[in-house]
C-alpha cells in the first residue's frame, strides 16, 4: 500500500492528467513550465489561484491543482528523520494533534 503522501501525488497527477485529456493544456510538459499566479490570503490562511493578464486557461488550473496538492500535504508532518532507506523530504506522516487531522 502506498504511504498516504503518495496518495496526494497521485490526485495531482490525476489532476494534470485531467487538464491535458479535457485540452486545457494541449502538452503535459507545458503543466511544468506555464507560469501562474498565486497569493496566500492572510484573513483566511489559504492560498488563492489568480486569473492574471497573463496567466492562461492551462496555468490557473495547474496552479487550482498545485494548491490541491499542497493542501493535502499539509495534512501531514514535516518528518524530522527518515523511514529506512528514504530522505526526510521523500515521506509524510500522519498528524499528530487532533486539530491537524481536521
């Protein structure tokens, strides 16, 4: 079974996968490269997708997807040591605190 952080890696490929299948954005390389604009709204603590001049139809839903993901990060710790045979930064864990598992 695959750690739950791998569960967020697969909707955000779902999502990127989704974007080229509707013709949103015609090239998948191009999800990687498309620039988009984000803030982070401090009365809410989210962040917030901009539909700028510049930022086109692809790059406001990969950001949507983007933000998807790191929404779903959170949800887990920051590891401090690895799981055997991986780097910090390669895992997630569970929440801890109640509140976190909201």
């Amino acid at each position: 079974m695959l750690d739950v952080c791998f569960r967020c890696c697969k909707i955000h490929d779902d999502c990127y996968g989704a974007l080229t299948e509707k013709k949103t954005c015609l090239f998948t390389l191009w999800q990687y490269l498309v620039p988009y604009s984000f803030t982070c709204n401090k009365e809410t603590k989210k962040l917030e997708c901009h539909k700028k001049w510049w930022v086109t139809p692809c790059g406001f839903e990969v950001c949507k997807c983007d933000l998807e993901l790191t929404k779903c990060w959170s949800k887990f710790e920051k590891p401090e040591k690895a799981k055997k045979g991986r780097k910090p930064n390669e895992v997630c864990y569970p929440p801890t605190t109640p509140e976190a598992k909201a």
